[in-house]
C-alpha cells in the first residue's frame, strides 16, 4: 500500500508535515505501507535529515517542482501549474501507483484535482467531503457534506445519505447505518422546502436505514451514524464543534470528548463519491494531525469504500 502525501501542502508545510510523517514512522507503519513525499526535493531531503527519518525505506520522494498556494484559484492554478505538487499526487492517484493522496493544501484545488484526474464515480451527482463528528457514547458519526457543495438540490442530499452509509458500514464496520437529516426540527414537515423534498427521498430510499430529522442539539447524542447536510450547513456546524476544543483547553478545563473535537483527532477529511482515496487535511495541520492524517488514509484504503460505492450504483 502506497500513500502519496503533499509535502508542500499546509500553512506549516513543509516542516510540520515531514515530522507528522515522522512521528507515523515512530509509532509504527503497518509492514505493507509505504509513503511517497510530492514536492521539491531539496527541501524534502533537507527536512527528512532534520527529523531523523532520511533514506528510511518506508518513505519514496517524488520531485514537484510547483506548489499551489493557499489562495490560488483552484482551477487556474492546476492548469497553469502541472507540475506543482497537487497535480504530480493525482496523476499518481489516476495512474495507479499510489492508494491514496493526503494533503493539507488548497482545500479546492484538491477538491477540483479529484473531479478532473479520477472524476466522479458514474451515477454520482456531487462528490462531497465528509467529516467526522465524536459521540458522547465514544463512537462517531460521519457528517457530509462539510463544504464542497453550499448549494445542494433534494437528490443530492439524498444521495449523500446512500453515499454515507456505505462509507460508514465498509470504514467503521456498522451494518446498518442510521442516517438523518440535519434539520431545524424532528417532524416531516420542518424545514425549506429542499429538506421536506430531501426528507421524502430518504425515506423512501430502500438503500439505506433512515431515522428522519435530527437537530444541531442532536450532533453528538449518538441519533444517528450518518448525518446529511449541505455544505453550507455542514461547514458552519463542523467548525462550531471544533472550536469548543479551543475554548476548553483556553479555560483551563479537560474532558475526553471535548478532545476529541480537536481537529487532530483525525487529521483529515475524505472526498466521498470520487474514484479514488482523496484526503482533505485542514490547512494549519500540525505534525499530529498529518500523523493522523496518515492512519485515516491507511483505514480507509483497507476499507476501499469507494469500490464499494460504485458497484451499488452501477
């Protein structure tokens, strides 16, 4: 198993994502897997001596000799820039040499990358990005969409219930996910008339084990095991829940769940609907949360979620 990580990606890349691979290597890859660093070798080789971890051999650099910036267009910049770091770990996505690709970079040229290298499984209308919301029970809930797509029709969130549920039956081993609907009540009849269609659409769906409504109270009750939102929703609500962290450990106080909002916890989230394993890390990730980073993308390749996805929809 090959997992391609952007170096060049991330606020604090690339020294926080060489240690975050460090650290990985530290507390122990699995025998199988093998990372491949994308980015300017110089730099990489320079911070791989820095941390300790030159000429291990679970780690290949790959030369890239352009990086994306943080507040480049998506679009323009992967078309102006084909050799830049982003673009070098989707051709090696698209070509098969690699499993999965990680990166703490431009959250949309990462999203865009995925559309134009390895597409759209056939019959998806929008891939989205997924993320995942602890419970107070210890497990966790998978909430998609987180942003990819602000504007959704009714069958595109009801698509993201079936896309959810698969996802969370292959990549936390649930048998029947509980999936529900983000709303601003329980009862049939709540909500803009897009969450009414979408409600209908879920419920009808043989494909999938819908409980209805949920409201933002109900986030981290253990409701359901898939939560369905817009992007928009989704976004506002995901990032809510991240900055209660902050606001504890600023105040002085410690609790077990309350840490498992921090964004580290699970270092990133993947793209759903796509041909391929895409993570999607946050772009202040630190060495702890690429590590993390790096176990998510390991479980989900084992899981190989999306397969599984395409042939329900084929």
């Amino acid at each position: 198993m090959k997992i391609a990580v952007d170096a060049m990606g991330g606020d604090f890349a690339p020294d926080a994502i060489i240690e975050g691979v460090a650290l990985a290597i530290r507390a122990g890859l699995p025998d199988q897997v093998s990372i491949v660093l994308i980015g300017q070798q110089a730099v990489i080789d320079e911070q791989l001596q820095r941390h300790g971890v030159a000429n291990h051999p679970a780690l290949e650099v790959m030369h890239a000799d352009d990086v994306v910036e943080m507040g480049e267009h998506p679009t323009k910049a992967l078309s102006q820039k084909p050799n830049s770091s982003i673009s070098i770990g989707f051709k090696l996505l698209k070509e098969k040499q690699v499993d999965a690709f990680c990166s703490a970079g431009n959250t949309g040229a990462m999203h865009v990358g995925a559309l134009f290298s390895i597409k759209a499984i056939e019959g998806v209308i929008r891939p989205c990005i997924a993320g995942f919301v602890p419970q107070l029970n210890g497990g966790t809930a998978i909430m998609l969409d987180i942003g990819a797509n602000a504007d959704c029709k009714p069958e595109m969130l009801a698509q993201f219930g079936e896309l959810g549920s698969i996802y969370a039956q292959y990549t936390f081993g649930i048998d029947q996910p509980r999936v529900a609907l983000m709303n601003i009540g329980e009862e049939e009849q709540k909500g803009s008339l897009i969450a009414q269609a979408a409600h209908q659409m879920l419920k009808e769906s043989r494909r999938i084990h819908f409980v209805g409504n949920i409201e933002g109270k109900d986030m981290f009750l253990n409701r359901a095991d898939v939560i369905v939102t817009d992007g928009f929703t989704g976004n506002a609500l995901f990032k809510l829940g991240e900055s209660f962290y902050n606001i504890v450990t600023e105040r002085g106080f410690n609790d077990e769940f309350i840490d498992r909002t921090n964004y580290e916890s699970v270092g990133g989230s993947p793209i759903i609907g796509v041909n391929g394993n895409v993570i999607i890390a946050h772009g202040i990730s630190s060495a702890t949360a690429i590590k993390n980073m790096l176990n998510l993308a390991i479980r989900q390749v084992e899981a190989d979620a999306h397969r599984k996805i395409a042939q329900a929809l084929s």
